[in-house]
C-alpha cells in the first residue's frame, strides 16, 4: 500500500503548504560563507593584526584562523536564517541569484591577480 507523502482527510489534501525558507537559509548562507573565506584570506594576508589573529596554528599559519572563523560565521548565518526563514515561502530566484553573485565574487577575489589588489 501506498502512503501519501502529505496526510490526506475526508476533506481533501491537508491545508499545510510546503514551505523553502529551510533550503533558502542554506542556499544564502553558503554565498555569504564563500564570500565571506575569501574576505577573510584577503584580510589575513593583508592586515598583520589580523594576520597573527588568524594563526590558530602556527603549522598552518592564519589559513587556520580563516576557515575556522569562516566556519563559525556561517554556521551562525545558516542557524539565524533558519531559524528566521523556516516557516516561510521565499523568491528562490532572487535568493540564488545573490547566493551566486556573492560566489562568484568569492571566486574572483581568490584568483592572485585580483587578490594583490588589495
């Protein structure tokens, strides 16, 4: 027998919609950790306070600091958008579009040439 995936009553289809605010938090959230380890390895190359902020070990050197801190950031993004997003029904395009525009951003200021501008 098969089950419905959503629970069906006398009345018809249950009243409960699908929400994407879940999938949209993680979607964004990932732009703006990718965006933001890119910010991060420029601000430790570049900066010596934050150079020596970043070594959290002295074998990796700030590399360590910079996705450990990276990390966290967007683990926290993630929960705060979850949280904030999970009952909701977003504008997926828009959300994709900037999740991908701060991706490719994150792409170009990885790439040396455009790194040693800064």
């Amino acid at each position: 027998m098969r089950t419905p995936a959503h629970p069906v009553s006398a009345a018809g289809p249950a009243s409960a919609t699908l929400t994407n605010g879940a999938g949209a938090a993680a979607i964004l959230a990932a732009g703006i950790g990718a965006f933001l380890l890119a910010v991060f390895a420029i601000v430790g190359d570049k900066v010596a306070a934050m150079t020596k902020f970043f070594i959290f070990s002295k074998t990796t050197g700030p590399l360590s600091g910079v996705t450990t801190c990276t990390i966290v950031v967007w683990l926290v993004v993630w929960a705060v958008l979850h949280v904030r997003w999970r009952k909701q029904t977003l504008a997926l395009a828009r959300i994709n579009t900037v999740a991908f525009v701060l991706l490719a951003l994150s792409l170009l200021l990885t790439f040396p040439p455009i790194a040693d501008l800064f």
